[in-house]
C-alpha cells in the first residue's frame, strides 16, 4: 500500500528540477523549523542511516512513445517523525513561497509541501 505520492504540479516541477540538477530525492525530518516540509535534495547529497525510513520510489520519467528513460526518486522520512505520521497517507505537493535555501526548488519562488489524510487502513511497514 503506498503512503506517499506526488501531485501531478509535484512532477512537473521534479521533472524541471532533474533537468537542472539531475538525479534527485526526498528527506522529511523530524526536526524544527523546516521539518514539516519535505526538502529536495540531489541524490546521495542528504546522507541516510537506518535511522531514516524508505517510504516510496517514484519514477517521474517521461511516459510518452519511444521514451523508457526511468527517473527515480527516492522519498525518506526520518524514523522517528514516521512514528508520528504512520497512519496518514502523505501527497507532495507545491505551493508558492520559499521553502528552505538547502532544498533545490527555493531559487523558484516554490516550496514542496505535504499533504496528509488518514489512511483507512494500515498495514505494518518494513
């Protein structure tokens, strides 16, 4: 079952992110200030441990004829805010404004968000 998605605004912007920046990923922390928003980093740029939870891959390559190009992101979340968050469903989202100066979407006048509803079930995660 999955527990995270994106919204079609999210991978439009993703998609011009990786055009810029390449390979991308998500972390979602637990701390202050930013730690409600989910931060956008190049990928292997944000070091993870198993103190960080794998919640979703995502694939945001161009699905058009002739093109099988695979654009994967990782999305992570630290283990201990998804104590917090297990039983809702998360969608990545973007709206206007700044975000924070280490995730790869401020220098565009946009921030990704979250987005959470209860799931009305869930399993155990690994």
């Amino acid at each position: 079952m999955s527990r995270v998605s994106l919204s079609d605004t999210s991978v439009t912007l993703l998609r011009q992110l990786w055009d810029q920046y390449g390979p991308l990923m998500f972390h979602q922390s637990g701390g202050c200030c930013d730690g409600s928003s989910p931060m956008c980093y190049p990928a292997g740029d944000f070091l993870t441990s198993d103190s960080d939870v794998l919640l979703g891959v995502f694939d945001i390559g161009d699905t058009g004829a002739g093109s099988a190009d695979p654009k994967t992101i990782e999305f992570w979340m630290s283990r201990e805010q998804f104590q917090y968050w297990s039983h809702t469903h998360l969608t990545v989202d973007v709206v206007k404004g700044r975000g924070s100066g280490f995730s790869v979407e401020a220098p565009e006048g946009v921030r990704f968000m979250i987005r959470s509803r209860l799931m009305q079930e869930t399993l155990p995660f690994a």
